[in-house]
C-alpha cells in the first residue's frame, strides 16, 4: 500500500532534543546526478540546434552549387533549362521536363524541339515552388517527377530574385513571371490542357494568377494547390485549435527566413479572396501532420472554395494521414499520387 506524506504529517522529536534533518549521502548523489543528467540535456539540445542550422546552410551551399543552366549534371535527362523575359531587365529560368516516355527522343535535343513537343497533345503544368531555394530542390524535382511518369510536361519556374533568375521578387513581379509563362506555354501548345500546381506560397502565386487571367479573359484548365495557405498575411493562431502549433510555425519556419529573397517583402496574395472568383476545376493536397501549413488551411480552404463553386465535383480535398510523415514537403513520395493527378486530369477533359 502506497501512502502519501502530507505537510500534516509533521515527525516531532522529544522535547529538548530538537534535531535538525540531515542529508545523506544517497541524497547528495542523487541530486548531483540530476544536475548532470539536466547538464547532459541542455548540451545535446544544444547541440540539435547548432547540427538544424548546419544542415540548413550546408544545403543552401549544396543549392547555390547546382549549374541551373544544367539540368542534365544531376540526372534529368529529358529537361532543358529555359531563360525568358517577362519584363525589360528581368530574366527568370525555367526547367521544361518532357513526359517520361518521350526520354530516350528527348536526348541531346534543343530548345526548338522542346517548345514543339509541347504542341503533342500531353497535358502540360506549370510548377510554382515555396519561398525559398530554387526549381532544383528534392521535393520540387519529386513532384516534377511524377508528372512526368503519369504522362505530362512541366514547367518549373524560378521566380525573379530566386536561383538564377535576376530581378527584384514582389507579388506583382512574380505573377507577372507566371503569366508570362502561361501566355508562352499557349502560344505552343494548341489545345493541350494546360493548369497551375502551387506549393505553399506558390499556392498564392497561383491564385492570383488565376484572377489575373479571368481579368484578360483566360483561366487555367485545372488547379492544384499543394499544403496552401489562405493568404500571406494569415494569423497561424487563427487555423488551428491546438495549443502547441505555434511551436512548430516558429521554429521549423526558420528555414523560411533563411536565406529567403522574400524575406522583408510585402506579401498578401490572398488565397481565400480570390476562391470567391474562381471557377475552374480545383484539387487541394494537404498532409495532416504538415508542420508549416497546419491541415486546418487546407480544410478551410475546401470549404471556401467549394461553396463559391457550389459543387462537390469541382472541388477536391485529398489529406494524407499524419502517420506517413510526408510534413510539408513529402507528398511526391506518396505510391498513390500518380493514380490521384491522373484521375483529376481526366476529369477536365470529360
């Protein structure tokens, strides 16, 4: 039987021997190896933190390293690097990855027979990353990967001020890049479809976009965001009722602002107002355990965008279960992502 000692429970010594309460030594080791038990611990955290900034740095080196202009060195094969220019004084690089079984005939080819393949009747999207690093990022070359084994081109592009692209990054600069790479892309490929995928603040971007093109009379045949956010200026406090989120947009979004060209810019494209004038087909992907853009964006998200539709078939949510891991950027590893694009992109055409 276990029993409690409360503060009731004094222990009296008899009158005139009044004792005062000894350490013992078992007592003294035990706190001393608490103390450096507790040392042990603050080094190794320590430690973790400085181990998270390296890593960081050393992959930031590792992206600054990569020949842009050589897709090829880190083995895409049926990639060409492209240099347009939206505006005077601005160019921004794109990759063009072919569909997989047009490889081998993709070998040693030049920048004539890439814009001509784009004419070949294969679904083609335009690839708009996050806010940091460049088109040749793991998870960026992953996604450009599926695209092309279930059959499409892609077109992946580095915004102004980000990779080798020259210019100055502001919201009004980077949809001018993307619309100047939809009316290219439509100027070449008859009547392929072609949509938009945005991945976090690429999602903005994309939105936006969207609007613009609604304004000149044009919209992209299909959408998909990947781990969207409502907007740029979104209080995180606001999506989510777990007390701890704030700990993992604090500290997992350092790498955000590390070596980010939008670090100090102001930013709203405003994902959640621009739903309201949407209507082209729309598919959401978000991970349940994403650890920069908590699930309940997307969710919220889905219901804005499927109450200004007012349809179930034209507005789709697929949420990956927190137990794959796959955080903000590990989707492209899931086995069935292949069988989802390719059944949204069916249904555009039907």
């Amino acid at each position: 039987m276990k029993k409690r000692i409360n503060k009731s429970e004094r222990i009296f010594q008899p009158a005139g021997r009044l004792q005062r309460p000894s350490q013992k030594p078992k007592d003294l080791n035990v706190h001393a190896r608490s103390q450096w038990q507790w040392t042990w611990t603050k080094m190794a955290l320590l430690s973790l933190c400085i181990l998270s900034a390296s890593v960081l740095f050393i992959l930031h080196l590792f992206s600054d390293s990569i020949d842009l202009s050589q897709p090829s060195d880190i083995g895409l094969n049926h990639t060409l690097n492209i240099y347009l220019e939206p505006e005077e004084g601005v160019r921004v690089g794109v990759w063009h990855t072919v569909p997989e079984h047009r490889w081998k005939e993709a070998q040693g080819k030049d920048l004539d027979w890439y814009e001509k393949a784009l004419g070949d009747g294969s679904p083609i999207f335009i690839y708009l990353h996050g806010n940091r690093g460049n088109r040749s990022a793991p998870h960026r070359i992953g996604i450009a990967n599926v695209l092309s084994a279930v059959g499409y081109h892609v077109l992946a592009l580095d915004y102004r001020g980000f990779g080798d692209s020259t210019g100055e990054p502001t919201e009004a600069g980077l949809c001018t890049d993307v619309l100047y790479l939809y009316h290219w892309v439509k100027a070449r490929s008859g009547n392929s479809l072609v949509c938009v995928w945005g991945h976090s603040l690429g999602s903005g971007v994309a939105t936006t976009t969207a609007v613009k093109l609604l304004e000149q009379g044009n919209q992209f045949d299909g959408i998909i965001l990947e781990g969207a956010f409502l907007n740029a200026r979104m209080e995180t406090n606001k999506l989510t009722e777990h007390p701890f989120t704030w700990f993992y947009w604090k500290f997992p979004y350092i790498q955000y602002f590390l070596f980010n060209p939008l670090k100090n810019k102001d930013l709203n494209l405003p994902t959640d107002e621009n739903l309201q004038k949407i209507r082209t087909p729309l598919m959401i992907l978000h991970a349940e355990d994403d650890h920069l853009v908590p699930f309940a964006s997307g969710q919220e998200i889905y219901r804005t965008a499927k109450k200004a539709q007012n349809s179930d078939e034209r507005v789709k949510l697929v949420q990956f279960d927190a137990s794959l891991g796959y955080l903000h950027n590990g989707l492209y590893k899931d086995p069935g992502l292949p069988d989802i694009i390719r059944e949204f992109v069916q249904s555009l055409m039907t």
